[in-house]
C-alpha cells in the first residue's frame, strides 16, 4: 500500500515537472515571436520616418556647344555717280556747285549709307581722304599737291584749307546749319560715329539709336541689311542719311575745281 502511493508521488512530480518545462518553452516561443515582431515594426518605422532626411543629393552635368559665327563687313554709299572721268570715276558725289572763299553751304540731299554686311553689326569711322584737282571739273582729274593744294587740319578753314562737317540723320532741321557741331568736324583720321550729339549726330534733328550700347558713350552700331547672300534681315536701321556741311578756304590761290573724298569705314573693332 505504502508503495503503491510512493509511485503515484513520483509520477505527480513527473507530470508537475514536465508541465512546468512545456510552460517555460512555450513562453520562451511567444516572447521570442513577440520580439521579433516588434524590431521589425521598429526597423519599418525607422526607414519611414528618415526616408526623406537621407534622400540621395542631386547631380548634374553639363555640355557645351562650340561655335563660330563668321560674317562678312561690308558698306555702301549709295547716290549719283559723278560724271567725271579719272581717279574718283563712278563714286557717288555730293555737289555743291560754285562758291565763295569762306562760305558755308550745305548738301542739299542725303547720301544713303547703308551696313550691306552679311548679318555683320557694325560700327562707322569717318574721314577725309585724297583731294583731286581738275581745270574743267570733268577731265583730266589728278591729285591735289603743290603750292596750291587743298588741305584740311580738323580745326578750321584757312588760307587753301577747307573745313568738312558730317551728321547722320533721318531729316533736315528746318535750321539746319544748328545741327552740325564742333564734334562734327571730319579729320584726315578715322574717327567713330557715336550714339551722342558729338560726333556725327545731330544737334536738334532726329538721332539714330544704336544696336549695340558699348558703353558710355556708345558707338553707334549699325545693324546688317543682309544675313547671308541677299536674305534680308529684317532688321531696323541697317541705312544712314549722310548730310554735309562745307566750309571752303578762307583764300585760294588758284580756282581749279576739286573732288574731296569722304570715307564711311565699316568695323567691328
């Protein structure tokens, strides 16, 4: 009897035993599951709320296109043709007819000045070139040297020295002798049309805008009439009027007639 409850003992504490251990695994199992459940909602939530902190930093990267563009410097003075034979044959003139030692006159028409350039902006010098002399005024022309050739010295008119003024403009003031400044004076030296009144802009009458501003003052830069060949441009002011103002010598020493020259540079320099 004794040892029958002596076996039912060690079995309650097997089972109790064996109970007890399948409690602890099993817990051990959830606490495992539970853990692990919650790093990973942990690592989700971490990425989540850095994703746009750490975002990757853009990058960029660049070309270059490479081009010359080349174009061709070209002027044009456009008026009558002079009707004498030599040296200046067929170059447009301005004539003035006959007058008197010291007497202002001026061109009574424009001479058109066009920047006939393909699609080359371009800016104007002026000057004064050769002089010519001839007994008829229509042959045998030559130049002017000796004792009694015509010189000019960009201050003012003289004993056989002759004074030349030039203005770009769209019309004739209705007191056109106020137009023509001191700055106006064309020199034996290249001299560069500016966008001021100075120097070859009129005084009173209408100006012509530059397309380019170089700086204060600016040149007056002219547009193109052409891109290439003879496509127009399309683009405004690419023609100048070109009056004159004259002052003969204040004495001459002989009354041959004289063909002066009045050079329009065109350049981009």
């Amino acid at each position: 009897m004794e040892e029958g409850k002596e076996e039912e003992k060690k079995m309650e504490s097997i089972l109790r035993k064996s109970t007890h251990k399948h409690k602890r695994k099993g817990g051990d199992n959830f606490m495992k599951k539970v853990l692990g459940l919650l790093l990973g909602l942990a690592v989700i939530v971490a990425f989540a709320g850095t994703s746009g902190v750490f975002a990757a930093d853009p990058d960029t990267d660049s070309a270059y296109i490479v081009v010359k563009c080349v174009a061709v410097v070209s002027v044009d003075i456009v008026g009558a043709a002079a009707a004498f034979s030599g040296t200046t044959e067929g170059a447009p003139q301005v004539d003035l007819g006959e007058v008197s030692p010291g007497e202002v006159v001026h061109s009574s028409a424009a001479v058109s000045v066009i920047n006939d350039s393909q699609g080359a902006i371009t800016k104007w010098k002026v000057k004064v070139g050769a002089v010519y002399a001839s007994a008829d005024g229509i042959n045998d022309w030559a130049a002017d040297s000796g004792i009694h050739a015509w010189t000019t010295d960009g201050a003012a008119a003289g004993s056989n020295k002759f004074l030349v003024k030039s203005i770009f403009t769209a019309a004739r003031n209705t007191e056109f002798a106020l137009d023509f400044g001191a700055g106006d004076i064309v020199t034996t030296s290249d001299q560069t049309y500016m966008e001021t009144t100075g120097v070859f802009g009129p005084q009173l009458s209408s100006a012509y805008g530059t397309a380019v501003d170089d700086g204060d003052p600016s040149s007056n830069w002219v547009n193109p009439k052409y891109t290439v060949g003879t496509t127009e441009s399309g683009l405004s002011n690419h023609t100048r009027s070109l009056w004159l103002e004259f002052t003969a010598p204040l004495a001459i020493s002989n009354a041959s007639y004289r063909a002066i020259t009045v050079s329009v540079t065109a350049t981009q320099s």
